[in-house]
C-alpha cells in the first residue's frame, strides 16, 4: 500500500482535529491539553503537538492525516511535522476575522519550506459558501489554481471533498515530473 502524508494546519480554532477526527478510520491519536490562557474564550483544549488520523482511499493508498497545533507558542512542531508532507490542507475559521491573519502567517510558513501542493478549507461558513471561499481567496492572495472550499469540519463529506481535490493536486504534481517533489511511484498511480 502507498502512503501520502498530508499536514492539516491552521489557527487555533480552526477545525484541524475535528477534521481528522471526522474522517480518520482509525482512532485518532490526540495530544490535546486544557487551555490555560485567555483563548479559552474561543475553546477549552488545543492541540500541543499533533493529531494523527488515516484514511484508506480505493484500497491501495492511505493518506496519514497530521494535524498541527495552531497556538504559536507550539510552532515548532510545524516544521517537524512538515517533513516528507506531499501537501497539506490550510483550514481558517470563516467566523473568526483574526483567523484569516493568522492563517496568512502559517501559510507563509508552510509555502516557504515545502514546494507541495495545498489546499485552503474554509471551516464554519454558514449560508453562503461561495461568498466564504472568495473572501478567503481574497484575503490570503491564493492564486486561482489553488482550491478553495468552504466545508463544515464535522461533515464527512465534506471533509472527503477537501481532500480529493487535495489528492488530485498531490498526484497532478507528482505526474509533472522530474524537479517536483514527492514519491515517483505515486505518479504512477495516478496514470492507472
């Protein structure tokens, strides 16, 4: 079985966990503590060093799902949770405004160390979606060919649409060829 790694990341807040947990056919390994600062306000846990959740797609490739911490203080975990990532998912809470710069930071973050295909999900957008998804594109300058869906984290389906559209992302540049990142075997994958 091939195994692609993707990063979920994002601000403190934001759907990372809840996300993996709503996907992950396993039992999702969890490094949540109480909230001993005043973010408590927004959530009583946070993530300090990472989930871990898999996902087995068509039987023959399981995606490993990280999740980053999204407080500061622990953002020296992304770049050991980075490593050997084949893309990963930026999510940002559509009703938290501060979400969005914060969002920018960790995006700056993970565009500079790693050039992987992403995806931006858009947690929380009640009501209109596409207005969600064209503020955040807005906002984080995302470049047209970079997907923007606006999901509910708690959704199944939409967190399986979320990530088709980061696979196809991820195989599409592993298909590109020499100078790009990734395991060449799973180009190959994608041509079958």
């Amino acid at each position: 079985m091939r195994t692609v790694k993707v990063v979920v990341t994002g601000p403190f807040g934001a759907g990372k966990t809840t996300f993996i947990q709503t996907i992950s056919e396993i039992t999702v390994l969890s490094t949540e503590r109480q909230v001993t600062d005043n973010t408590r306000a927004v959530k009583g846990h946070t993530t300090v060093a990472m989930d871990f959740g898999r996902i087995t797609v068509g039987g023959n490739l399981a995606l490993y799902l990280f999740g980053t911490p999204g407080q500061e203080r622990f953002d020296f975990m992304w770049e050991i949770l980075a490593e050997g990532m084949l893309g990963f998912v930026l999510m940002v809470d559509h009703q938290r405004e501060e979400s969005l710069a914060e969002a920018k930071r960790i995006l700056e973050f993970f565009t500079d160390i790693a050039d992987v295909p992403f995806i931006v999900a858009v947690n929380k957008a009640d009501g209109d979606r596409e207005s969600a998804e064209r503020a955040a594109r807005s906002k984080l300058d995302i470049p047209e060919g970079v997907t923007v869906v606006a999901l509910d984290a708690r959704d199944r389906d939409d967190v399986k649409r979320g990530l088709v559209s980061l696979l196809y992302a991820v195989l599409q540049q592993l298909s590109a060829g020499p100078g790009r990142t990734g395991d060449p075997a799973l180009a190959g994958e994608a041509n079958r």
